[in-house]
C-alpha cells in the first residue's frame, strides 16, 4: 500500500498476558513543494466567512460518530459551551455555541 515503516518501540504495550511491540508507519499523500505557502494564522482562518458553518459541521459530524445522536442542548461552563448527551454516553465537546 506504500507505508514506510519509520520505527518500532519494543515491549511497550502489554495485552492479554504478553508484551507487544507499537510500530510507527507513513505514507506519503502528495508531493511536498518546494516553497510553499506560509500557513494562515488561525485569526486569519476564523475571519473567513465559512469558518462558523465548517467548525459546526465539523462537530456534528464527531458527535454523531463518538455519541450516536444529534447534538444535545448547548451549556455554558464558564464561557465554555459545551454539550453533553443527553443519555449516560460521557461526551463532551466544545463547540461555538
């Protein structure tokens, strides 16, 4: 498939009564440039006009995979809004609000 194995940590993981080694691999996606373009500072990207839409869209998204249901009512903690299922699912993510 085209991963390279960059390295292995030995005996680092322990399961079902033996040690296991974790291996580190890579693939590469696309050519690297050159030169390319100096990243967008993140003040940059928020300023966007999609920026809201693509983070909401964003959320929904991982709520639904790591919670199973749409997204619960939003709470305020702290200037921090979050949402929490409403079943006894732990999840919680932070969100724009």
């Amino acid at each position: 498939m085209g991963f390279r194995n960059l390295g292995i940590y030995e005996r680092v993981g322990y399961k079902l009564g033996t040690w296991h080694d974790v291996g580190w691999w890579q693939l590469v996606l696309r050519a690297h440039y050159e030169n390319p373009d100096e990243p967008l500072a993140l003040s940059t990207v928020m300023a966007k006009p999609d920026w809201k839409r693509a983070v909401k869209s964003g959320e929904a998204l991982i709520w639904r995979r790591w919670c199973g249901e749409p997204l619960a009512p939003v709470y305020d903690v702290g200037g921090i809004h979050l949402r929490r299922a409403t079943r006894e699912v732990p999840c919680l993510t932070a969100g724009l609000g």
